[in-house]
C-alpha cells in the first residue's frame, strides 16, 4: 500500500536476510517488498522471531540483506562500502531501542550530542543542537543528568533525543516502550504521536495492538514475510473482531 502523495523514503524489492548458524541457514527475512512514504507512521507487527528486528536492523543500515535491492532517500544502499553505509545510517537514520543503548558515564546532553561528532558543526552548534533536541522530547531540565539519575520514560526521551538530533529521514523503534510501565508507555507514544504530528516519518516494532493503533499502518509478519499490510483503520485483526484481510 501506498501513503499516497508523500515522497519515497524506502523502496525495498525481495531483501532476504540469511544468518547461518552451522549447517542451518534461517531464513529471518524470506522476500520483504515494501515502500514507505515521508511522514508514515508505521507499526511492525508479529509473533516472536517472525523476523521485525532483522527488518528494523536492516532499514536502519545496521545489517545488510543477503540479497534483494533497499533504496533509501533515493540512493541504493547496496552499492556503498561499509564506511559509506555507516555515514548514511548516521545522517539519515535515527534509531530507538528497548534498552535505550544510553552511555552511563555522560550527561544526557553528551549522550544527545554523540552522533554530532561526525557533522561538521563547531562543539557550540552540536551543543545548541542537542539542547534543542532534549528540549523538543521535554527534556530541557534535565540535560545535566546522567542515566542512573533518570527515570525509564526520561531514559527513552534521552534516545530519542539522540536519535532526532541529526534530523533524519526515518525514526526506527525497536519495542520503544517494551521496558516502560503502562503510563509511561502512553506518554513516550504521545510523544511519537507529536513527532509525526511534526513531520517526522516513524516505523515501530512492537508486540501490543494498543501501541500499534496511535500508527496510520500496520504491517504483519509471519516467518520472514509480510502477511497483511494495511491502513490501521483496515486491520481488523487488532480490533479483535475477525480475520484480517491477509495479502
Ligand atoms: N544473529 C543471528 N544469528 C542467527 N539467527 C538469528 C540472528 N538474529 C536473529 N536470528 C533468527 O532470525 C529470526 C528472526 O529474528 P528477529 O530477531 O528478527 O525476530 P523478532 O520478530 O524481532 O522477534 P522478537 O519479537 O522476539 O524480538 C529468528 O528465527 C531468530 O532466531
Ligand atoms: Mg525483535
């Protein structure tokens, strides 16, 4: 399915993703096609190991696929050297994880600052910038703190933080709230909400139907493929009232 009017962010045509592991070759992505269109907000849904985070991983340029074409923002991803890939995924990927991924030592506007480095912003730009981006997730007052002095929710807000800082095409979530306790789920997903409200284009993993209805479109997994792709109003299977129409 299409969003319609917005420019194409990601074009992927038959990406497989192959590990092996001995003799035994899993097949974690078996033939993914797929485009998603600036501003989407998107979940990724399925059973455990129906291959979300080797999709995620793939998107966000920290893995490659064994074969099949991924275009991002134009450019075909296939073609660039390791060094090329990881400037990409530093320019134009901004990624979210269940366990946040903070380092402990730095302040949270240190940690924000991080993929800075790589800009060619002097240490004043890259500081305004990572204040700015603390400030945007609501973090402005607690720029000082290190992680162990904040919350789980706040914890999140610092990664998303870092991951916005450098304005990218597509914000990547791993089980953004998988670690967060139901109220504070709600606001980080008020948050993703507001951020999509912005402009931002999103893709989420995630295992719970209510996180997946603040999304536009829902798409299913099922060993390595994808069983139904639809605009969240469509997909019947999370209302619980019946089949969903499977592709
Ligand atoms: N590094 C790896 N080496 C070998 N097999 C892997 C590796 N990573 C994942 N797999 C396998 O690939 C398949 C897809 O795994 P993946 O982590 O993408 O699933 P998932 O949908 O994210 O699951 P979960 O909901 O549990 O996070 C699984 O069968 C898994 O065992
Ligand atoms: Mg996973």
């Amino acid at each position: 399915m299409s969003a319609g009017n917005g420019k194409l962010i990601i074009r992927l045509d038959n990406v497989r993703r192959i590990y092996k592991v001995g003799v035994e070759r899993i097949h974690a992505l078996d033939g993914i096609s797929l485009r998603l269109y600036e501003n989407e907000y998107v979940a990724v849904m399925g059973q455990s190991g129906s291959g979300k985070s080797t999709l995620m991983n793939v998107l966000g340029c920290l893995d490659r696929a064994s074969s099949g074409y991924y275009e991002l923002d134009g450019q075909d991803t296939t073609r660039l050297s390791d060094a090329e890939l990881a400037r990409v995924r530093n320019e134009r990927i901004g990624f979210v994880f269940q366990s946040f991924e903070l380092l402990g030592q730095l302040t949270a506007l240190r940690n924000v600052e991080i993929p800075l480095i790589y800009s060619r912003d002097g240490w004043l730009s890259r500081r305004r910038r990572a204040k700015k981006a603390l400030e945007r997730v609501g973090l402005g007052g607690r720029i000082k703190h290190r992680p162990n002095q904040l919350s789980g929710g706040e914890k999140q807000r610092v990664a998303i933080a870092r991951a916005l800082v450098c304005d990218p095409s597509i914000l990547l979530a791993d089980e953004p709230t998988g670690n967060l306790d139901s109220k504070t789920s709600e606001s980080i997903l008020e948050l993703f909400d507001q951020l999509h409200r912005e402009g931002q284009t999103i893709v989420m993993v995630t295992h719970e139907e209510h996180v997946a209805k603040h999304t536009k479109r829902i798409i299913r997994l099922e060993d390595g493929h994808i069983c139904s792709d639809l605009a969240a109003e469509d997909d019947i299977i999370g209302r619980g009232d019946g089949e969903g129409k499977m592709l």
